[in-house]
C-alpha cells in the first residue's frame, strides 16, 4: 500500500494521549520564508516502528452527506440506519479516521452529522466484542461564519462540536481534531488571526492536541505554519477537493506540493466528483443531476470515462476504484463520503495504478474543457 503522506498517531509530549500529525519547526536560520518539517522522533515520544498505534493506509470516511439535504437528499427516517452500517462496516475493515463538520446540516438539522458520527461510533463500541479495537480519529470542521469575530467566539463553536462528538473526554474517546472550514481570507482577511487565536485556545485548554484546514491554498497555508509552529501546535491536515474533473494544476498540484515540504497531510475530499466519476451514475436530488448534464455532454469526459473502465477492467476494479487511485497518486489521501454499506465495501478497495496508467488518466483528464465544480472559498 502505498501513501506518500501517511498520517502518524504519536504519544502527545503534553499529555498522555494520541496526536493526529506532523509537528513544524522553525530551522535556526528559519527567515520566515522557507520552513522545515519533521516527524516525531523517539526521543520526543515513541519511535515509528516501535509505536502499536498507527493509521492503517485506509481511505477516511466524510459524512458531508450525513445531514445535506440540498445535494444528496438526506433523509433522516431512510438514511441513519444505512449510515449506522456503513459506519460499523467501515470501522471493520481498517477505517478509523471520519471527516465531518458543523455545517453539514442546517436549519433543524443543525449538528446532524456530528452527533449521528458520535451515535455511530457508540453503537459501534457497544457492539464490538472487547470494545473498539482502536480510537477513531473525527477531524471536525468548523466553518469561520463572518460574525464570528473574536478567537473566543470561534473557540465556542469549536468546544460546541467537540461536545457534539466527544461527550465522555477520557483516554479512551476518539481523538478530536478542529479544523478551519475555510479561510476568511479572501473577503474578510482581518478575521483570520481571530480564527487562528480560537484553534489556539482549543489546543491549550485540552480539547485537541492538533489543529486542520481546508480549502486553503499555498500562500494561506504558509502564513498557518508560520503561526501555528511559533506557538508549537502541530497542523495535521489540509483538505482540498481533488478529483479527475478538478483543475489540478492551477488549483491542487502547488498546494499540495508544498504540503509535502511542510509535511502536513493533504486529503482529497470529492475524489468521485460528488458521484458523477462512478460506474453506474446514480444519483438523489435534481442539483447534482442539472451539474452533471452540462459535463457529460463534453465529448472528452465520455473519453475520460472510458479510459477508466478499461483500466479498470484490466484491474479487475470499478471505475470508482481508479478515479480514487489517481487522487491517491497524485500525493493525497482520498476522502470518501458514503452512506451505503455496498459503497463502502467497493470504495475502500485500494487499487494500484502505475505510471504509465497514471499517465494515460492525466493525457485524456487534461483534454476535458468542462470543469468540475470549484469550491468558492478556496484560496490562493
């Protein structure tokens, strides 16, 4: 199995539980321009190969679906008992990082997914002879909403989905790791710092011991290094969306370039292009339906397509497995959201695609004139 950015859980030199994360430090020549990244060493906790605890290569699991009712027609009465499955068959096969967030579910499905990831992972305890084997990791993003303009204030929304999520805060509860939505940057910079100030105060008064982001560029993400290896807190992930119908090269390729310099994990959430890149489109809800017309309509996505299946057939895949792969290929670890037991079964599958597979997806992506959607808040 094969990641060029595995994440490492690491004893905390703060306190006696699991860090999600690659700690930055400044060189002693550091001008502020240029950073230097470095794993955990033994002498600060334990050693990699002697550590018990560590995350398996698996594709994390995203619950964006979990509470949306716009794209994917949640249905709470239909879709809990399916996703309480998933979830449990997830956790069965290797899976024990979740992506959720505080705006997946609004109006009176506010929380939603946060608190059905709680119930889910209870359920899954309960259910499992001995207990869970490992603690779950829930990166939780919590979106800058524009009156949120004191540290404390975003510090509140952060404590409000932590206690969504993590109602007993023993050793044994998952690992909670807080994560910028989105950066602020681009309509309301002077936010920025009082948002970095509320990820600080979660990490000092013990509710995370690592901090995320998403939907940040290269320049933002430089300027959250700088800030956060000042005050020695590490940044473990930066999510960005990436998929065969992105604009890779302008909008993922140098951001994750330089994630890998920092060494800060970059997740690749919407590897299936909100399901329009699988083998059999199938889909809930008129939005994601009117968005796909207008790209399959673009002769070169029917050759994309093709080119996926037969890669796919000579692999013995779904076409899903190597959109996925290519994501992974690309240097990010895919973000998977599903909510059906047979999704997750199909998409947790890892696949090995070559160079010259790789080669052959990127010359017939690259000819595609109709894009993907672009997430609006990403920034430079």
């Amino acid at each position: 199995m094969r990641l060029l950015n595995a994440i490492i859980l690491s004893k905390s030199p703060r306190r006696n539980d699991l860090i999600l994360g690659i700690r930055l430090v400044h060189p002693s020549s550091a001008s502020g321009q240029h950073l230097q990244a470095r794993s955990y060493t033994n002498e600060e906790n334990y050693s990699m190969q002697n550590s018990e605890r560590f995350i398996k290569p698996t594709i994390p699991l995203g619950t964006w679906s979990w509470g949306n009712k716009l794209l994917y027609s949640y249905d709470k009465k239909t879709d809990d008992a399916s996703i309480l499955q998933t979830y449990s068959k997830a956790r069965s096969m290797g899976c024990n990082i979740f992506d959720t967030g505080d705006s997946y579910g609004t109006g009176s499905l506010e929380g939603n997914a946060e608190m059905l990831l709680k119930k889910c992972e209870d359920n899954y305890a309960s259910n499992s002879p001995g207990g869970a084997r490992d603690k779950p990791i829930f990166i939780a993003k919590i979106a800058p909403y524009p009156w949120l303009l004191t540290g404390e204030s975003y510090y509140q929304k952060i404590k409000s989905s932590h206690e969504k999520l993590i109602v007993d805060p023993t050793s044994e509860s998952p690992v909670f790791v807080p994560s910028l939505h989105w950066s602020p940057s681009n309509y309301l910079p002077f936010q920025t710092r009082s948002l970095y100030s509320g990820l600080l105060k979660a990490y000092e008064t013990g509710l995370c011991t690592s901090v995320g982001f998403s939907n940040i560029g290269p320049n933002a993400l430089l300027e959250a290094t700088e800030y956060f290896s000042k005050k020695n807190i590490p940044i473990a992930c930066n999510q960005i969306q990436c998929n065969l119908l992105s604009d890779y090269e302008n909008d993922v390729e140098r951001v994750v370039d330089l994630a890998k310099e920092l060494g800060v994990t970059s997740l690749g959430y919407s590897p299936l292009g909100l399901g329009l890149l699988t083998g059999e489109r199938k889909t809930r809800g008129n939005l994601r339906n009117n968005l796909f017309k207008s790209i399959e309509s673009d002769g070169s996505y029917k050759d994309l397509k093709n080119t996926l299946k037969d890669i796919a057939e000579d692999k013995g895949a779904s076409v899903e497995n190597i959109a996925i792969s290519w994501v992974r290929g690309k240097g990010l670890i895919p973000l998977v959201g599903c909510r059906d037991v047979k999704m997750a079964e199909g998409n947790f599958r890892e696949v090995e695609i070559g160079e010259e597979e790789m080669e052959r997806i990127d010359e017939v992506r690259r000819k595609c004139e109709k894009k993907g959607t672009r997430n609006v808040f990403m920034t430079g």
